[in-house]
C-alpha cells in the first residue's frame, strides 16, 4: 500500500506557516524554523518528480543570466 502525501493540503496549513492567511505576502513567517517536510515542491523519496533538477537548473540559469 502506498501512502501519499497531499501537497497542496501542506503548503496551505496554518500549523506550519502561522496564523496568516497563505496567500498573503507576509515575510516574517520564513524568519522561524520550521519542519523540512513542511515545503516539499517537488516531492519526496525516489519517485520525486521527474522535472525537478531541469526546474531548478532554469531557474539558476535565470537568475545568473
């Protein structure tokens, strides 16, 4: 049996981003630490998505360029 985690679910939930609503630009809340699991944008384990490393290697060349 696999078990899934819900993504969304997790980026949206007041327990790990505080008491602001989510959708609002509040960049205190990224002063405290707070769980490793709790942004997981990709995914997690061996089947993350198979998009990740080809994101992230844009988004660098983005920033450098």
């Amino acid at each position: 049996t696999r078990v899934q985690v819900d993504v969304l679910s997790v980026h949206n939930n007041p327990d790990y981003w505080g008491p602001q609503p989510v959708d609002e630009f509040w960049p205190e809340r990224h002063l405290t630490k707070r769980h490793p699991l709790a942004y997981m944008p990709f995914g997690i384990g061996p089947r993350i998505c198979v998009g990740a490393r080809l994101a992230l290697c844009k988004f660098v060349f983005l920033i450098f360029s």
